[in-house]
C-alpha cells in the first residue's frame, strides 16, 4: 500500500525528489510549498534567528511561474519550485548581502552570484537570506552583527557555523536546502551539530562568483540538504565551469556511483584525526558505523596523514592573510557604511580608522590584524609562505592516502554542540575546525553526515575522496545515510 499523499501542513518536511512529485502530481502547488515555508518562517524563526531577510513577494511570484509551467505542461528541474535558502554571503537580486556585518547593512547587489543564477535558471525559489558568523568569520555563528542563530535540536545551543543559519533552516524545516560557504569547514561543522548534510565540493568544482571572498585559496560553494540525494541534486544544478571564476574547473561531474555492496571498497581511518581531544561519543559511533561498512565487504585501514598537526596553524596564518587583503574594499569609500554620513574627518585615514571600528565586529579585526602582521614586511616569508608549503605537504599526505584507500573516514567535529557562550576563548573556538581544514587546504571533497545522537544532540561523520570525485563520495555517503536510518 503505497503512502498518503502529503498534505500542504506537512510539505516543510519534503526533500527534493518527494517535493517534486508532489508538484507534478498537483498533490500542492508551487505557491503552497513556498507559502508554507514561508509561514513556518514566519512562526518559528524569531525563536532560532535563521534568517536575516526573506522576501516573500519575490519568492511566491517565482512559484507562480512555475505553476504556469508545470500546468502548461513544460519539462521541469528536479528543482523546479523547491524552496532555497541562501547564506547572505552570496549575491542576490531583490535580496540584501550583509554578510552578517553592520559595515554592509544597506548593501544591495547589482548583479547575481553565478550558483544563485544557476539555481533560478533550474526553477528553485529563493526564500531568503541565511545569518552567519561576520564575513564567514567563526565557527559558532555567535559572531554576527545581528545576533545568533540557535540550533533548532537544542536552541540552548550553537549551531555551528559560520554557515549556522543555513545549516539551522534545512534542519528546523525552513528551506528545503541550503547554499553555503565552505573555507575551513564552516559547511561541514554545522551539518554536524544540526543533524544534516553538508557537502563541500573540490575547490573549483562550483564558481564562487558572487560569494564575497573570505580567503581566495580555500572558499568553496557547496550545500546543506537533509539528505545526500538532495546534496546531489544541487550540485548537479550548481557544478561546473564559469568565465567570471578564472579558479572554476572544467572537470566533468558524473553521476553518483551505486553501491548495495562495499566488496572491494579501500576505507581510511587517518590515526592522527582519533587521537586526545576527540570526544569518547563520537569515537565509538564512528567505530561502530566502520563496522557496519566492513560488514557490507568494505576493507578497513589504518591510515597517516603525518602533516595532519600542521593544518590548523597553517589555516590560521593563510585565512587570516587573505582575508586582510579581500576585507581591504570595506572601508567606507569603495564598500559599506562610512562616517562620511555623519561628520567629515580630517584625513582619508581617519576615514577607514573609524568606520571599521564602528562597523565591523571583534573577530573579523582579529584576522585582518594577524592577516596583516603575516603578510607585514619581513614577515611573509616567514609565515605566509611557509604555512602555503605546508599546505604542498598535506597535499601529498592526501595523494598518498587515497593511492591506497578510496576515501578517508574522519570525525567531523572534535565536539558534540557546544551550549550558547560557552566558548568565550578564540583559540578554543578554532579548535572546532581540527579535522576539517584540512580537506580545504588539500582542495579535496568532504561531506558531513549524520549518524546517530547522543543525548538527542547530533553526530557527525566526515567522508572524503579524492579531488573530483563528488559520484564517489556521494555514493558512500548514501550506504552511510542507508546504515544510519536502518538503526
């Protein structure tokens, strides 16, 4: 007997291919799923903070539209009228870009991020606008200008960041997915603590046009789903090469790889990454999901990434670097909000001195100081360029592991959710980062996953293949969703 229809009340917690259906069998219509997205916005999101702007006549005028075309019978995207929720990193027309920071709160873009584009060109309506830590800058999305987003598991919670808002909306039901950024895990480290799953790509695999630059070496567009069926949908709609990204790829993106079985499947278990300082909980059910792998033909193996304590140091002098010099456009004259509307000083300088100081947050000034100490005269071959040889080294780290394995098993976060505030030490915070920075510096795909709870909090289990194979990873990530709901 197949399942009931689903009414317009519980459409919230479609994913894509059910959505879909749901549109062409005119079970709803697009209007109505954007409707109650939007209502469930409405109700639930002053509680969690998710959003920093929603623009509910644009969405459900897109709706109509593809209502018009699915009654006039026209061949549709799997994403056709799928509700969308965009992080306010990306450009967006009819939507403001603040990433998060009072320097950019009146920002209105002229034009679209190329993903963004690409989403409304395969039929998906863009609900709004997602919080994050100030210019992707956190791991908490306590860090934004406009107050934190809570996680929709436990809103006594962080929900990871810095993508915590799309993370939160995919996870609490208001968006079917989520696009996001991802520098050094701020995709992957969310999808942990909020129960979902987040893919990033390879560097290149997907344009960053339109996604303001947090460090240019390592930022990667990927997504936030709550399944990995959905995760492959998007980046089917979003992947591929854009003359306005010179760092995009021309690199095909097949299909995802089927697996029922794992016989003859290599699996990595890097020693340095469940080593002191991974929480007990996550360990065990990491081991017990490298089981279940290894009953279904899986070949488990002890592997070394040696540079592996290299990479979060080295993350921290180039992210900060890069991010001096791509922040350097926000002062007041060229971007953003300037004391120029008040009061005239008495020197350009006294100009960018006062509106960054006004206008930009705690922990955005902390990188763009160290950025500019590390990149200061005397000192950028002592450390820029240094931390970027290391990032070779763990490189070849990674090429030598999958010359054995076919991808790599990791905690995605060291930690279960941390409590609102309860991390007040910013070295403390970019611990959080430890397993996941790598996989950026090493331009590698990497996918968190759910794989159980503890406590009724999320657990995360990291994925990572080799540089573009995204049918890979995506099709060990489905035998690994399939084990987890089996439970």
């Amino acid at each position: 007997m197949s399942a009931p229809a689903p009414t317009t009340a519980d459409v919230t917690q479609l994913g894509i291919a059910q959505a879909a259906a749901g549109l062409r069998a005119k079970t709803f219509s697009a209007v109505e799923l954007a409707q109650a997205h939007l209502t469930a916005i409405e109700q639930r999101d002053p509680a969690l903070h998710c959003y920093l702007a929603v623009n509910a006549e644009l969405a459900l005028d897109h709706a109509a539209e593809v209502d018009q075309a699915l009654a006039a019978g026209e061949s549709l995207s799997p994403l056709a009228g799928i509700p969308i929720a965009v992080k306010d990193n990306f450009a967006v027309h009819g939507l403001p870009a603040t990433a998060a920071s009072k320097i950019l709160a009146d920002m209105e873009p002229t034009y679209e991020a190329t993903v963004v584009a690409r989403l409304r060109a395969a039929g998906a309506t863009i609900l709004g606008k997602t919080n994050l830590d100030e210019f992707a800058m956190g791991s908490s999305t306590e860090y934004s200008a406009y107050g934190p987003t809570k996680n929709p598991v436990d809103p006594t919670r962080v929900p990871g960041g810095s993508s915590g808002g799309s993370a939160a909306a995919v996870a609490a039901n208001l968006a079917v997915a989520a696009l996001a950024s991802d520098t050094g895990g701020s995709i992957r480290q969310p999808a942990a603590f909020c129960g979902v799953v987040g893919l990033k790509p390879t560097y290149g695999r997907v344009s960053r046009s339109g996604l303001y630059a947090l460090t240019s070496s390592t930022d990667c567009v990927g997504t936030l789903t709550r399944s990995v069926d959905d995760a492959a949908v998007v980046l089917q709609a979003i992947a591929g090469r854009d003359s306005r990204d010179a760092s995009s790829a021309d690199q095909p993106l097949h299909d995802v790889q089927p697996y029922e079985r794992l016989d003859g499947v290599r699996l990595g278990l890097p020693k340095e990454y469940f080593a002191d300082g991974l929480d007990p909980v996550i360990n065990d059910a990491i081991h017990a999901m490298v089981r279940k792998l290894e009953a279904l033909g899986a070949t488990i193996t002890e592997v070394s990434l040696p540079h592996t304590e290299l990479a979060l140091p080295a993350y921290y002098i180039i992210t900060p670097a890069e991010a001096s010099s791509n922040l350097a456009r926000y002062d007041g004259i060229r971007f953003g909000d300037s004391v120029l509307r008040d009061a005239a000083p008495a020197a350009l300088a006294e100009v960018y001195a006062k509106t960054r100081d006004r206008s930009i947050g705690a922990e955005p000034k902390r990188r763009i100081m160290l950025g500019t100490y590390a990149l200061s005269a005397g000192y950028a071959d002592r450390y820029y360029k240094k931390a970027l040889a290391v990032c070779e080294l763990i490189s070849r780290d990674f090429d030598e592991a999958f010359n054995t394995v076919d991808a790599l098993i990791t905690p995605t976060t060291p930690t279960l959710p941390f409590l609102l505030g309860a991390v007040q030490d910013p070295l403390a915070m970019y611990l959080a980062d430890i397993y996941m920075v790598a996989a950026n510096l090493a331009g590698v795909p990497g996918m968190s996953l759910p794989i159980g709870t503890h406590n009724g909090l999320p657990v995360g289990m990291q994925l990572m293949t080799p540089a573009f194979t995204e049918h890979r990873l995506l099709g060990l990530g489905r035998v690994v969703e399939r084990l987890s709901k089996a439970e």
